[in-house]
C-alpha cells in the first residue's frame, strides 16, 4: 500500500474518531437528532476502508477530494471540531505527500 493512501487514512481514521466521540455524546444527550452525525460518521468509516483495502488496490488519491470538499462544508454546529482534521486530510487529497502517485 502506498504510502500517500496510508498518510490519508490515518488523518481520515483522525477525524472519524473525533466524529464518533461527538456523536456518542450527541447519543448520550438524547436532545439532538443523530442521523447527520451519523451519516458524517459512516461516511469518514468508509472512506478509512477504502483507503486501507489491499486487494484490489484503493482508487487513486485525488478521487477522496470531492468527498473530503462535501464533508468540510458539512461541519457545521456539533460537527465543527472535525473541520480542521477534515481540512488537514484534504490538504494531503490534494497533494500533500502524494507525489509520485500514478493516477
């Protein structure tokens, strides 16, 4: 595995820890609605998978950008402590420590 897709997926493993710790004390509160957290949650988790798959290798960096770019527009209200983690994977999305990568 490349190590672009590993730098990726530990900032990405970053913010989804960080949104799993909000949501269960969204859960806890019992007060808010959780389906966007959890949505916000589902969304770092998979991406983390995608990342760290083997066999058949993971998609090419830059096609997390988009995903990533929804995401920081998301972080709004409760989900406003992730934004600079989601922020940070972007900036390696986008080519911070990828070079060398073939798309």
């Amino acid at each position: 595995m490349a190590l672009a897709h590993q730098s990726l997926a530990a900032a990405v493993g970053a913010a989804k820890e960080l949104a799993k710790s909000l949501l269960l004390d969204v859960e806890r509160d019992g007060t808010v609605p959780t389906g966007r957290s959890s949505a916000f949650y589902l969304s770092l988790m998979v991406m983390q998978k995608q990342l760290l798959v083997v066999d058949p290798p993971p998609p090419p960096i830059s096609q997390f950008v988009a995903d990533l770019e929804q995401l920081a527009g998301s972080c709004r209200g409760r989900l406003d402590p992730v934004r600079p983690l989601i922020e940070a994977a972007l900036r390696l999305a986008r080519g911070g420590g990828v070079q060398g990568e073939t798309a």
